[in-house]
C-alpha cells in the first residue's frame, strides 16, 4: 500500500490525490468514480440512442442561427406572467442614497433602474471613471 494515494486507500484526499501522483490513480484505474470523471461514460450505456435521426436537431449549438426548439417542453408557471408592479418616479425622492445605489446596480436594463439614475444625478451623483 505504500505506492497507493490516500484517496485510493480510502484516507480522504490527500496531498498524494493531485499532480501526477493523482493522475497515475486515474491512469491504473483504482476508482472507478474517479475514472468516470475524467475519462467520461460511453453514452449508450446511458440509454441514448446515437443512431437517432431527431439527435443531431436536438443538440443546441451556440453559433446557430436559430433555437433547437419552436416550443419549449414545459409550462411557464402563471404567477411569473404578472407584470412587474411600476413605482411612480415620485417615490424615488424620499429613498436614501444606499437604496437609490441598490436600484441601480441590481436591475441593470430595468426602468427602476433609470429612476434611480435620474434620483442620483439630482443629487448630484456622478461617476468619475479614471
């Protein structure tokens, strides 16, 4: 057991489980979990069917000019079909500066986020880039 890391002995990770040493324990094959990480698990044994036609249209790809699917396969819950509640810009006037900074960096985009900006640069907030 001497040539053996601690991870492979059941020792918890030690300094022996990284580096080279790490990578002879995933190249002897001592734990099988450990080889399925790095080496990857053949994909029918997971049941995919890779002579499947509808396979290659079903895998999204980041250059594509268009999405995979028309439809999405689920159901967008109602509750998040609620439009967002709108705050008159009235309201901005009495928010400390901290809440008026919050609004501002948190909902980048948002037309809560432009009250806040015009709040801060009435009172006279600016940004000073150097």
């Amino acid at each position: 057991m001497a040539g053996v890391s601690p991870a492979a002995r059941g020792g918890g990770i030690g300094r022996a489980s990284f580096g080279l040493h790490g990578l002879l324990d995933v190249i002897r094959l001592h734990d099988e979990d450990v080889v399925t990480l790095a080496l990857g698990a053949e994909l029918t044994s997971l049941g995919m069917d890779l002579q499947a036609t509808r396979l290659a249209s079903s895998i999204g790809l980041p250059w594509a000019d268009k999405p995979t699917c028309a439809q999405l396969p689920f159901v967008l819950p109602s509750c998040y079909l609620e439009p967002t509640p709108s705050l008159p810009s009235a309201a901005f006037d009495s928010m400390p500066d901290d809440v008026l900074l919050y609004a501002f960096y948190s909902m980048p985009g948002d037309l809560l986020q432009s009250h806040a900006a015009a709040e801060l640069y009435r009172r006279a907030w600016f940004y000073h880039g150097g």
